[in-house]
C-alpha cells in the first residue's frame, strides 16, 4: 500500500490540515494518509504544546469517519525529539509491505537541510510537497517531488490558540467534535 505520511505537532489539528490531507488522498496515488503526531518536532519550541495524547486524541476525533486518512501514533514508540528519518527506518521495519512518501508545505521542503540525515531522507523516499503563499520550490537536491496543488486556508494553529486564549470562537477552523473537545477540556485557555 503506498502511505502518504504526514507529520506535524497538530496543536491543534484544524480543517487547513484536514483539507491537505484529504486532497492528497484523493489526487495522488496514496492509498492512505496517515497524520503523524510528533510529541516533540526538533525544530520548534515545546512549551507552547499540548500533551501529546490530548493532540493524537483530537486528531482521531478529527478523522474517525475518514477511511482515507488515519492518526498516527508511531512517533510516541520512538525517541524524544521526534526525527522523520528515524520514525521512517521505525515504520520501514515494522511495515515492509508498504511504500512511504512524505507530505510536506513548500515552506517546510525548504528547510529541509537543517533535518537530521536529510540526504538519506531524500535518497530513499518521495515527497508530495503542496505550495505554500510565498514559498515557491528553488531546489529539491534530486529528491523525487510530487508537487501538489492543493487548496490552501490561511488558518494557522497559533492563531486558534490565541484565540482560545482570548476568549474568541474557534467555530469553522476546527471540526465541530475537535471545537467541543477543545472548550470543554479547556484546552489553550
């Protein structure tokens, strides 16, 4: 089965997210998405985020009527800072039978020389890379890339968390189980 996988902090997850996953689905060869919570990603600070299972958990509220497209826990097995080129050699092992391609922004393919082993990375797998505002592809380093046009929002998970944190509604930019979830559990208050 080929896998798209798609990797973020998904603090929270929102329907920006959900909309790129499903188009990717849908328009390329991926059998599955999988959504990949990292409890901690590297490149960014920690002290901003959620617990990681309250963040896998509304992922799955996010997701539990697609087929397409599945959570993914597999980074939470792993080492803490999560590093795709681990979790990709982790799953490799674990599930032989299927073929693994990234699924990235244009933003974050740029930044792609700061990842740990990132030649390997884009020696050995795809990459299904949507474009971004502002962000145009001016080097792939001979990886295989997909370029995707998927239809894009300009809703960030900072934003709902200050809007969270400001007594503002997050209704529309998140699921309406995910919305719930958030405000009852009292969640980036």
């Amino acid at each position: 089965m080929n896998i798209g996988l798609y990797f973020g902090s998904f603090n929270p997850i929102h329907i920006g997210h959900l909309i790129i996953a499903s188009h990717v689905a849908n328009h390329t060869e991926m059998d599955q998405v999988w959504l990949v919570v990292s409890p901690q990603n590297p490149l960014k600070p920690s002290a901003t985020l959620l617990n990681e299972y309250h963040r896998l958990h509304l992922v799955r509220l996010a997701l539990e009527d697609d087929p397409q497209v599945k959570a993914s826990d597999v980074e939470f097995k792993l080492p803490k800072p999560s590093y795709t080129i681990d979790t990709l050699a982790y799953l490799h092992e674990k599930y032989p039978q299927h073929q693994f391609s990234i699924i990235m922004g244009s933003d974050s393919f740029q930044n792609l020389p700061k990842w740990k082993n990132f030649e390997l990375l884009l020696k050995k797998y795809p990459f299904i890379v949507y474009r971004r505002r502002d962000h145009d592809i001016k080097e792939t380093w001979g990886a295989q890339v997909n370029i995707v046009e998927a239809p894009l929002l300009e809703i960030s998970a900072t934003t709902i968390r200050q809007n969270r944190k400001e007594g503002k509604t997050i209704r529309y930019l998140v699921p309406e189980k995910v919305r719930e979830e958030i405000e009852n559990a009292g969640y980036y208050k």
